[in-house]
C-alpha cells in the first residue's frame, strides 16, 4: 500500500482551509417576503462571511497564470481599497483570498462577466472545445456523477442529465468542472498547477452561482449547482464544518419547498442533500438541519408495492436519519414516564429496521461470505453486486449500531447498560459489518459515502488488528477519492485512547483491557462526553 500522504502546507490548500470564509451561507427571507426583496445580493443576505465588525466578503485571489477556455471571460483583477477585517481561521490561508467591503459586493460580482449560454445547433447542445474545460467534464462524468447518482437508478440525473444541461448553462458547467477538477488535485497530492485550476474555476463558480440567486425563479440547475459546489468545499474540510457548507443548499431548497417527491432533478438533488446533511450530523452529534419529517409530505416514507433497489435504498437513507434525529434530540436525564415513551418509541424504530431489512430485493443478495483470514483481513466479509448496494447496508448497519447504543434506560443506568454483554456484543456485531463492508468492497462510489459512517463505527472496535484494519481503509480511500480522512483517523485514536481501564497486577504494575462499554458511552455522549468523570 502506497505510503499515507501528509498533510499538505496551508498554503497550497484549496476552498476547505477557508472553511466558513468562502461558504456560501444564505439568509433567506420566509418565500412570502422573497419578491419584496431587491436585486442586490446583499440585500437578500447573500453573503460568504459576516464578520463581527461588520459585513465582509471573501473571495478566492485569481491566480496569475494563463487561462482559456470556459475560465477566460471570468478572470479579473480586483483591488482593495479602504481598511478591512480579514476573518481567518490560520495565517497562512490568508494568501490566497482578498477582501472585498460588502458595498462593493455588486460591482465585484459583476466584473465577472460570464459567457451567454451556448448556442444550441439543431436542436443539440455545442460541445465542449477547449482541452482543459473537456478533461474535467469527462473526469466529472467518470468520478463525480456517478458518486451523486449512488441511490438513483434512473435516468441518473447527476450522469446524464446535468452533464447536458452543462453545455447550455455555464453554472452547471462550472460547477461540474470546479468539483472534478478539486478531486483531480486532491488524488494527484495537490500539484500547484492543478490545485491552482480546481481554485479558479471554483471561485468563478460560486461568484456566478451569486449572480444566479438574485432570481427568485426554482430552478433545480441551480440546486444541482449549490449540492456541487458543496461537495467541492466538503472533500478537504473538516467534517464538523460540513452542516456549514450546505446551510445554504438547505435554505435555498425551503424557499422553494423542495422535497424528496418534487419529481426530476429537484428530486434527485435533495436525496442527495439529504445523504449529505446525514453524514455531516453524524459527525457533529447534533440533528441534522432538516428534521426526516420534513422530507415528505406528510413526514411518512410512502411504501411502495413492489421494492426496487432505488426505492429500497431511499428508504433507508430515511430510517437512518430517523434513527439519528432519535439519538440526537433524546434528553439527557429522563423521568420514569418519559423513559417509557423514549422506549415505546425505540421498539418502534427497531421494528422498522428489522422490517426494512427483510424487504431487501434480490439484488442485494451477498455474492459471497468469506471468513476472516489473518490480521490483513480480520473480519468476515460479505460482498455485494456493486458499490451502491453495498453503502446501503452499510447505512443501514449504521442505523442498526446507532439504536443498539441508544438502548433506552435512565440516565443513571446508560453506563451499565451499555457495558452488558447483550449490548456491546449486538454493537461489535454491527460495528464490524459496517468497516468489513468498506474493506470488501473497494468501490470509490461507496467508499465516498462511507467516511462518517466508518468514523462511527471503527470508535466501537476493541480488537487491535480490526482497528488497524479500520485506519488502513480510511488512509486508502482519501488517496483514492480526496477526502479528508485525517480528522476520523484523530478521532478514532482518541477514543481508543481513552477506552482502556486498568487493574492492579502482580508487582503492582498496570494491567490494561479496553472497557467496551465505555467506547459505546462516549459514542452516545458525542462530542458533549468528558473521559475523565465516567
């Protein structure tokens, strides 16, 4: 296996080290109130960053080098005038953006004067001329489409459909090039040239995708567009950030009332927001920022006569944000009665679950069960037919662990409870389906997906070897895929760390075994868990 890569210097990283200086994070008024708003972007609150002294805008720096293509037209060079507050988050990032004052939002968005949609020619759309522009369309259809289309069956928009629509709309183009383009750097140890690229045309992107949010009008290409240019912050940032680059994606979906039966490409883009705004919560121990509720009309996942895969697939995403909104909003201390509905309502989720699974269609049979085989393979691995069968189950498994670790009972007890056999053994169970599934199957499709849910996971393992195993596959998957991984590796190393207890032995010396109940009782305290009062 190739060598882990290090972290690369602050000054080559990309859109991610800004993290909240470049997200786009909108204020959007209540719909009724959207048509009183002006044209200004400022006015209707679109803004990258609001600094405590006042409104300040932040924009990736152009680089000097020459460009062509679709990039051409969007190149400028703008000036600072007037103090300004630089808000950073490191030092070293600051080279690579400047300072706009929020009065000068307007004019700065306009100086990017984009090209007129492509002319169509016979009912057909023009097809990409320049070489640069075309390697990242291509490596956007190879990589980047397929990854959003993981749950979608047909006609798999992200594939299909906005790769066209990208021909006639140049902010679909520059979002599908922008985020393919982050992916090439990132997996090619962020070669100044390419990291420059993916920069650029990002900046030209979420610039543009300012211009195109001053219209009111619902237009799925521009979701498609705020779900890509998400992704493109996302793949390097810490995952705790990521609720905050798609707070915007989130608001501007509510203002049109989008949801996971809207139809289209409308449709598509919010199970995908929906997959995303999951994994972030994961992370950050918190609900996530659209309540499962509120995905459907009526708040219920309609059942359909017969399951397909995609439908199958939805269902779960849905179930798992059941089953996390559940742990997350369920109160530290309970009274007897509250107990007993928190129960009632646990025996439910349970059986939905145990339901779901048994409603699997034939695709999602196993093609094989191998045993385990030595410390480079320490767990049984079951392989699936592809990659999106696989992260189903994988989410589904995830739904599974995280409702064995809320097990209802009072605050008091959760240690006890916790820590019984029936308990940490249904939890080891799940924990090693879930990281065996992305050691089985070596698709980046699903292994895109599985970053947060291998992060839960791997912090319930208590074998050395399964641990390992663990930080291997998340080592691989960001040199093949670009995500930040480094972050879980931490975390898992910190939990492991603060699992072991220890006993007095012969010759006094200290005798450690890992307390497995102790790793599920930090899980379900989050972020909120403090090691040294269990």
């Amino acid at each position: 296996m190739p060598p882990f890569r290090e972290p690369m210097s602050k000054q080559v990283r990309g859109p991610s080290s800004r993290s909240k200086l470049g997200t786009l994070t909108f204020d959007v008024k209540p719909a009724s109130s959207v048509a009183r708003a002006t044209s200004s972007v400022i006015s209707r609150g679109l803004v990258l960053y609001a600094s405590d002294e006042g409104l300040t805008i932040f924009t990736a720096l152009e680089f000097k080098a020459p460009v062509a293509g679709l990039l051409e037209d969007f190149v400028s060079s703008k000036t600072v005038e007037g103090p300004a507050t630089f808000v950073d988050e490191t030092q070293g990032v600051s080279d690579l953006y400047e300072v706009i004052r929020a009065s000068d939002e307007a004019s700065s968005v306009s100086s990017y004067q984009h090209p007129s949609p492509r002319p169509a020619l016979s009912g057909h759309a023009t097809p990409i001329t320049d070489p640069t522009d075309a390697f990242f369309l291509w490596r956007y259809v190879e990589f980047i489409g397929p990854r959003f289309d993981m749950f979608d069956d047909a006609p798999r928009y992200f594939s299909t459909v906005v790769p066209q629509l990208a021909l006639n709309d140049t902010l679909v183009l520059l979002a599908c090039v922008a985020v393919a383009a982050r992916q090439y750097s990132l997996v090619n140890d962020q070669q100044q040239q390419n990291h420059e690229q993916a920069l650029t045309y990002y900046n030209a992107a979420i610039n543009l995708l300012s211009k195109r949010l001053q219209n009111s009008r619902p237009d799925p290409a521009v979701f498609s567009s705020c779900l890509l240019i998400a992704h493109c912050e996302m793949v390097e940032s810490k995952a705790t950030d990521w609720g905050l680059h798609l707070k915007g994606t989130g608001n501007l979906l509510r203002m049109h009332s989008w949801h996971g039966m809207s139809g289209g490409l409308a449709q598509a883009s919010f199970w995908i927001y929906c997959r995303m705004i999951i994994l972030a919560s994961l992370c950050a121990g918190k609900p996530a920022a659209l309540e499962p509720k509120e995905w459907l009309p009526g708040g219920v996942f309609p059942d359909p006569a017969t399951w397909t895969l995609e439908s199958w697939q939805k269902k779960v995403v849905f179930l798992l944000g059941m089953v996390h909104d559940f742990w997350s909003r369920t109160p530290v201390g309970l009274d007897e009665h509250a107990v007993k509905l928190h129960a009632a309502r646990w025996k439910e989720l349970e059986a939905e679950l145990v339901r779901h699974q048994s409603r699997a269609p034939a695709v999602c049979s196993p093609l094989s069960i191998l045993p385990p085989n030595g410390e480079d393979n320490p767990f049984q691995l079951v392989r699936y037919l592809n990659g999106p069968v696989s992260a189903a189950w994988q989410m589904l498994h995830t739904a599974f662990l995280i409702l064995t670790i809320c097990t209802p009972c009072s605050q008091a007890s959760r240690l006890p409870v916790l820590s019984s056999p029936n308990v940490t053994h249904r939890a080891q169970t799940y924990a090693r389906q879930i990281v065996a599934n992305s050691l089985g199957n070596r698709c980046s499709i699903a292994w895109a997906n599985a970053v947060q849910l291998l992060t839960i996971a791997g912090q319930c393992l208590v074998v050395e070897p399964q641990r390992n195993a663990c930080v291997r596959i998340l080592q691989e998957i960001q040199q093949q895929t670009g995500w930040n991984t480094r972050a879980s590796i931490n975390r898992l190393g910190a939990a492991w760390e603060n699992s072991w207890r220890y006993e007095s032995g012969v010759r006094h010396s200290a005798v450690g075994q890992v307390d497995a109940g102790k790793l599920l009782y930090h899980i379900w305290l989050g972020d909120e868990r403090s090691p040294e009062n269990i």
